[in-house]
C-alpha cells in the first residue's frame, strides 16, 4: 500500500467508526462497540481480522504472551477501540507496541466513551514502516 492509499483507508476505517457511534451513542461497553464495528466493517466490505493473536518472538523463541488487538484492516492499519474516560499513555504505547510487533505503518486508536469521535475520540500512529511506503 502507498501512504495515500493507507490515508483513504484510514478515513474508511474513522468513518466506520463515526457510524458505530452514531447509531449506538457513547457509554456501551468496548465489547459492544467492537461487534457492532465488525458489522459495520462487514457492510462498507473492508477487510480486516478480529481479535488477531500477535506473535511476539524473543531471541529465536515464540513467546505466547496472549497478545491481542482488536482490529487488522486491510493487512495494513492497527485498529484497537476503547470505551473509557480519556486516553492514557499506556493506550497509546499498546498500539505503537502492537504496530511494531506486527510491521504495520499505521495505528489508529479510537474511544467510543466520548460524544464526538473525530474531534476528541480518536488518535492515529505513523511509525518507520509507514516513512518507507511509496
């Protein structure tokens, strides 16, 4: 994928996300939004896995951490969804871990526990990978 390519899908994927919200309205459970996001995905037929195990290899050795993010789109993009009161650090570093592990040049993170998903619900992630696309 080029970055202008990962960019239009990053709109897709936001746009997604925006209809979820609409529809469902803030203060559900992650677990909510995350099926309804699955739907959602199924219906603008953007490809992606669910719940994808990551694999996390030290010196050689395949370590089972249970490492999970919510969203793969496209092969491309991490997504990972949240429903709480504001961001933190630590969901920021989870998805920079997760782009890295995973060699992806984009992450996007995304709270639904908010009452406008693109003004203050969403935050996105370029790493390494993303500055060598064409």
């Amino acid at each position: 994928m080029t970055q202008k390519q990962i960019t239009e899908l990053t709109y897709k994927i936001l746009g997604a996300c925006i209809e979820v919200h609409k529809i469902l309205g803030p203060g559900l459970l992650e677990s909510v939004y995350h099926k309804a996001l699955q739907e959602e995905f199924k219906i603008q037929e953007i490809n992606f896995k669910s719940e994808f195990i990551i694999p996390v290899n030290y010196k050689g050795i395949d370590l089972d951490c249970g490492f999970q993010c919510d969203f793969i789109v496209e092969d491309s993009i991490v997504l990972e969804i949240k429903s709480v009161s504001e961001f933190h650090d630590i969901h920021k570093a989870q998805v920079l871990n997760y782009m890295n592990l995973l060699k992806l040049p984009k992450g996007i993170l995304v709270n639904f526990n908010v009452s406008n998903i693109f003004k203050e619900g969403q935050k996105t992630f370029v790493n390494k990978y993303y500055e060598r696309l064409n």
